[in-house]
C-alpha cells in the first residue's frame, strides 16, 4: 500500500518535472532520469543491503547518460526534486554508486548543490 503511494508521488513529481525540463537545454530529460532511477525508489526509501540489480542498471545507464555538463546539471535537479518527495535514507543514497559498482555524476539527495555540478 505504501509502495503505490511512493509510486503515486513518483510519478506526479516525474510530471511536473517533465514540464521543467522541457524548458532546459539539457540533451537529458528528467524522464529519461526518473526511469533510469525508478527500480531505486524502494530500496533508497525502505531497503537495506545491497540495491537490487534493476536499480544497479538504471543508475549505471543515468551515469552512461549524462554525459555533458548541462545533461549533469538536468540530471542533478531532477534528482534533487524527486528525492525531496521520496525522502530517500541518507546513507543508501551515498553508498548506491559504490555498491552498484558505478560513479554517478550526482549525489542523490533532497540538498544536493546542483550548481556545482559539472
């Protein structure tokens, strides 16, 4: 029951971002990032341990993906406003990029700077 409402939130930030990014000069679309990131949703919210595979393979083709630094910067702020409406456990935020084996070019975090990303 709480998975479809994180699923719900999701998708209505996805939404809204999409909007967003549209207006951005961003090779990268905050879709294309959302679903890349979406099989992490409930491992960063409720997991622990290793992240599933699917999740390791959406963080690594984001990684793959966001190659500019203008597609870093797209990637960086949608990530932040989807991880401000997921709350997302700080500390599996941090270690996903190790424990996927992976160097994302953003942190995945409600407070992340973006405009130091490049």
């Amino acid at each position: 029951m709480a998975s479809s409402g994180i699923k719900t939130s999701a998708l209505a930030v996805a939404m809204l971002l999409l909007l967003i990014a549209s207006t951005s000069n961003a090779a990268i679309s905050c879709s294309a990032v959302i679903k890349d990131l979406r099989p992490c949703v409930k491992y960063l919210v409720n997991g622990t341990g290793k992240p599933p595979s699917t999740c390791c393979a959406g963080a690594s083709a984001l990684a793959s993906a966001a190659t500019s630094s203008a597609d870093k910067k797209a990637a960086c702020e949608c990530i932040k406003s989807a991880a401000k409406s997921m709350n997302p456990k700080n500390d599996l935020a941090q270690a996903l990029p190790s424990n996927c084996g992976i160097k994302l070019p953003v942190t995945i975090s409600p407070n992340v700077d973006c405009s130091t990303v490049s």
